[in-house]
C-alpha cells in the first residue's frame, strides 16, 4: 500500500492563530475604528491630505530610526530627499531615506497590494512599483565594443578618474545595501545570520496569517499581524516594516485611506513587547498604540489648518489677481519649497500686494 503523507518538513509553515477574548475588547475596538473614521473624514474635508501625508512620512522615517535606536535630523532627511544635501548623506540618513520610501511605496498603488507577495518585495526595495516596471536582473556580460556599457571616465586619458568613478559606484552599491534595498546573496556569513532562519518561509507564513484574519475585525487583524511578525523575526535589517506593514493592513480593510503614523504612537505609549505578554496584553497594546498615532495625526493636522488660516489672513489682503494664495497652497502640500520652484509657481507675487 502506497503512503502518500507528507512529512513535515515538506509541510509549509503556518503560524498559530490566538484567541482572543472579544467580549474586553469589542468597546474599545469600536471606539478606536470611530476614532479613525473620524479623523479619515476630518483630513477630507479640510483638503490637506497632500501636506499631512508629506509631513507625517517625514516624521515616520525619523521615529523609526529612532526606534532603531538611531537618530536622524529631520531638516538632514528633507534636504536629502530633494537632492540638497548640504553635507555628505550618513547611513543613518540612507536608512531614514529607505524608511520614508517603504511609506511612499505602500500608497503608491491601491489597497490590497502592500500586503501580498509583489508589494512586500516592492516595500523591501527590491521589486517593482509599478506593474509595468520589469524586475531587476542579474549582471550581464559587457560587450568590449559598447563604449557606453563601461563606467563613466573608463576610456578617459587620465586613469584616476576611471578609479575614482568605480570607487563612487562602490560606495552608492554599499549605501543601498545597507539600507536594505539590494537583496544580500544567498550566501552569507553565519556570524551575521541565523542559517536555521529561513525568511522566504517566514514571509509565506505572515502572509498566510494575513489572509486567515481577513475576517476579523480590522484593528484586531493588524494587531495579530503585527505580532507575528515580531514572532517570525522578519527582516531585521528593516525594524520599520512591521509597523508600516500594520498601518498598510489598516488601510486595505477600509478603515482608512491613510498609512497612519504608527511609529510615532509606539515612540509615545509605553507598550513595549517583551515576547512574553498574553494575548489580550498584545491587543491592548496595540490598541494603545493605535490610540497615541490618531492623537498625533489629529494634532499634526490642527497644526497645518491653523497655519493655513494665518497665511490666509495676509493672503485676503492681496488684490485680486495676486498669486499669493497658490503660494500658500504650495507651502503647505510638501515640507521643502526651493526658490526655483516658488519664483516658477508665483512669480507675480513679489509685491506681496
């Protein structure tokens, strides 16, 4: 008689679902989903989301690296990301910029994305964004006739500039390996890596998680989510996955349209998991978490209107075909405004009359 069990190493990894206790939860589940709505509906009508959303993924990348134990100015994190860096970028400002990218992957495409295979790979910085992006390849083989294949200076006369180009490209390979957007070989070093770690399995078992709590109510799903990934130890040369990943569930439930600033209400509540804390521990944590982020974000928002009614005040003042009020518009959508784009945008505004 043939036997046809599979054994369990074969077996796919599955992670174990918690029970949780509803019946101390369901308040406070409720009043935290209608503290969300709340604030979804308020940046809505206030017309803001473009300068909040800019703002908060700044704040998001600096907490983070902060958690990390890390710390990154914001203004060094703005001025590098429009390319004004006015001295040489650190690695903490190559993680802080890796960081601010994963956010502004997650909302690059529509909801259920960030959660599945391809969106996971494209949030890790190494798979595509769009659908239509092809997948980074292996090297291929340079072709001695292709002048244009060789580094910039390789046929120069003077061969120092030839070295000095390979050790710039060097460097910027190194940058964006430690800002974990090139994928390490799969050889590596067991000083560094736990070679019983598998993480591809770890990440087919948190996405499996994922799709068994599809069910649940949203602010539960992602706190278990969360937990897992905490459990599974999944890429820990990227800490701020697992929070961005949480917010990205939150989203793709409908709860919100917005990637909330969960790193930031992790830095102010004092929840702090230990790995041994019971599961309604875990929930309540979470949900403190969750708490402290809709209080951030609300702040942050009353923070912008309030300085859009105060520009709004000189702005009344002006004559009518005064480009002032678009300036206004400007400053508040994005953290960094140059000169160039400003005189561009309202070049009529010089009077300030």
């Amino acid at each position: 008689m043939l036997n046809f069990a599979v054994s369990d190493q074969e077996q796919p990894k599955s992670y174990e679902l918690p029970e949780i206790p509803c019946e101390k939860v369901i308040g406070r589940l409720e009043r935290i989903a209608l503290a969300v709505k709340d604030f979804d509906a308020r940046l809505e009508a206030a017309g803001l989301s473009a300068g909040w959303h800019s703002r908060c993924d700044m704040n998001e990348a600096v907490r983070a690296l902060i958690l990390d134990g890390h710390l990154v100015d914001i203004g060094d994190l703005v001025l590098h990301d429009a390319g004004m860096d006015v001295r040489s970028p650190t690695h903490e400002i190559m993680r802080a910029a890796s960081a601010l990218r994963a956010r502004r992957t997650a909302m690059a495409r529509k909801a259920p994305w960030p959660i599945s295979y391809d969106g996971l790979a494209a949030l890790r910085g190494v798979g595509p964004v769009k659908a239509g992006e092809p997948k980074a390849k292996g090297k291929k083989k340079i072709d001695p006739d292709d002048d244009e294949a060789y580094p910039a200076f390789a046929n120069d006369a003077d061969p120092w500039k030839a070295h000095f180009a390979e050790i710039d490209a060097l460097l910027d390979r190194t940058d964006k390996v430690l800002a974990g957007e090139t994928p390490l070989p799969k050889s590596r070093s067991h000083l560094v890596y736990d070679p019983d770690v598998d993480e591809a399995e770890n990440e087919d078992a948190w996405l499996d998680l994922v799709k068994r709590v599809s069910h649940w109510p949203a602010v539960a799903a992602a706190a278990v989510a969360w937990d897992a990934w905490l459990d599974l130890n999944l890429y820990t040369r990227q800490p701020w996955l697992g929070l961005t990943m949480a917010a990205s569930i939150l989203r793709a439930r409908g709860l919100t349209s917005h990637l909330l600033p969960l790193a930031a209400g992790f830095k102010k509540s004092k929840f702090r998991p230990q790995g041994r804390e019971g599961v309604l521990e875990k929930l309540q944590g979470f949900c403190q978490v969750l708490e402290e982020s809709v209080e951030i974000a609300n702040k942050d928002l009353e923070r912008l209107i309030l300085a859009r009614e105060l520009m709004n005040r000189v702005a009344d003042k002006c004559r009518s075909n005064s480009k002032l009020p678009e300036l206004v518009d400007l400053f508040l959508s994005r953290p960094l405004v140059t000169t160039r784009r400003t005189m561009v945008q309202s070049s009529t505004c010089l009077g300030w009359a």
